[in-house]
C-alpha cells in the first residue's frame, strides 16, 4: 500500500529516524509548519515501524539535542493496513 499522499513543501515521507530529518525540522521551524512521516519510504510505500515508543524518544531527544531555540512539535500515530506510523508536526516559530 502507498502513503495516500506525496511529498511537497510541507510533508516529507521517511522510512527511520536518522539524523537527516533535522534538516527539515530546522526547515519547517524557520519557514512553515509542515510533517515527517517516518515509516513510510520516498516512493510511498508503507513499511511501518517497529517500535513505537523508542523512536518516539529517539526523535526528541535527537531535536532537543541538535536545534536551538528548540522548535514546537508534537508526534502523533496513524494506522495504515495494520502498520503504525508516526507522525511529526512542526510549528514555525515565532523568532525564525
């Protein structure tokens, strides 16, 4: 099954957590709100993630870690097919 919609400005699609989705963290901080969709892979296909609560933590500590002032965010899961996504928002700041 693919993600019912495609990447843009304002969404990015992701398989994992590694360190590259900060770029778009920073991005979306200083620009416009805008989601990464982590679980799902560039061309659309959903993979899901295995362990919800690790990455979960993983992604906050990787953002309050790396990016001063530290932007407002909130994750929330989406179910597609029986596989668990999570999803990031990131909200432009107020002093981008």
């Amino acid at each position: 099954m693919r993600y019912p919609k495609r990447e843009s400005a304002n969404l990015e699609l992701r398989e994992q957590g590694d360190d590259g989705f900060l770029k778009t963290v920073s991005a979306y901080a200083n620009y416009n709100d805008g989601r990464i969709v982590f679980g799902v892979r560039d061309d659309g296909t959903i993979i899901g993630i295995s362990d919800e609560g690790k990455l979960r933590l993983q992604i906050e500590n990787k953002i309050n870690d790396s990016i001063t002032p530290r932007p407002r965010f909130i994750m929330k899961r989406e179910e597609i097919d029986g596989k668990v996504l999570l999803v990031l928002f990131v909200f432009k700041g107020k002093n981008p």
